[in-house]
C-alpha cells in the first residue's frame, strides 16, 4: 500500500500537468490560426491593389504646378482620396533638395496640396467619383518653393490599402534660350523607372 498511493500521485500530477500542456498548445495553435487568416487577408488585399504611373508633366518649368496620371491595374477602389499619400522630391529654384508630404485638398489647391482634377478620373463609368480597377486618376500638385527648371524630380504615390507605385522621376524641361521656358511640354518614359518631361 505504501507504494501504491505515490504511484497514484504521480501518474495524477503527470496527467494534470499533461493535460495543461495540451489545452495551452491547443489555444496557441488556435491563435496562430486565427493571426494567419488575418495575414492573408491583408496580403490578399494588398495583391489586389497596383498602381502605375503612365504620365507626369511639370505644367510650367519653374513652377511648382505638376500634373500626374496614375492607373490603377489592382483590383482595389479607392473612395477616400484624403488617405492616400503623394511624397515628391525635387530640388527647388534656390538649388535645395526638398522632401515634401503632400496634403490632399478637396478645394483649391494651396502649397504642397494635391486634388483630383474635376475630370481626374477616366474613365469613370462602374462606380462614380470612385477610383476603380483600370481608371486613370489625373491629380494636380501645387509645390511651394518651386521646381527648379532643367532638374530631375521623383514622385511617389500610395494608396490606404498599401498599394503604391516605384517612385518615378521627372526630368523638368531646361530653359529654351530663344523662347523662354517650355511649356506643356508632357512626359514620355524613358526608362520602367523613369518619365521625362
């Protein structure tokens, strides 16, 4: 009898220490689960969302009024433009390199702000003043100092669901000796990274 009662305990505390083990592995791996599916959800999303910049133009060298086409090849529509980020970098008239966050604004355009033009979205049949699979968004930037004529500038474009595009540089046209500053001049790629002006 003396052996039998601390074998009993024994094989008790080894079942309930056991038992413990596995509901505490069995909530871990639940909890795994459930982080993973939320994983794939945000990755599934964020593959759906792509974007492109096809054009980029300098409105007026030595200005800071730049115009920027973005298509949108995901499959995510953008509703709310007031999240979504535009960073441009470029060096302005006084030879300073600057970094500039751009605010979104639904009115007119003050500096370093950035809006959909009235006509920005094309074309914009499926669901209207929403920026949807295939639509280009045409958006006008207004950047205070100015953009320095016959430099080269960079423009990134994001959108909430994490899809942005590789920041694209913009050649800004020089100044044309004989007829001052070229103007209007649009933006054709050069290189997959690059666009000119």
């Amino acid at each position: 009898m003396s052996v039998i009662v601390p074998g009993i305990l024994t094989i008790t505390v080894f079942l309930l220490a056991s038992g413990l083990m596995f509901g505490t592995f069995l909530t871990a791996s639940a909890t795994q689960g459930e982080s993973l599916k939320d994983l794939t959800v945000t990755n599934t999303s964020r593959v759906g969302n792509s974007l492109n910049i096809t054009s980029a133009a300098v409105d007026t060298a030595g200005s800071g009024d730049l115009t920027v086409a973005v298509n949108n090849t995901g499959s995510q529509s953008t509703a709310v433009f007031s999240r979504m980020d535009v960073i441009l970098e470029y060096t302005d008239t006084s030879d300073n390199a600057v970094v500039t966050y751009l605010e979104y604004s639904s009115a007119a355009l003050g500096n370093n702000q950035w809006t959909v033009r009235s006509d920005g979205i094309s074309p914009d049949t499926f669901n209207p003043k929403m920026w949807d699979s295939d639509e280009v968004m045409t958006i006008d930037i207004l950047v205070a100092p100015a953009v320095k004529a016959g430099t080269a500038a960079l423009v990134a474009v994001a959108t909430p669901w994490g899809g942005s595009v590789t920041p694209k540089r913009l050649s800004i046209p020089k100044q044309d000796r004989k007829h001052g500053w070229r103007q209007g001049q649009r933006a054709t790629p050069i290189v997959i990274l690059k666009i000119s002006l």
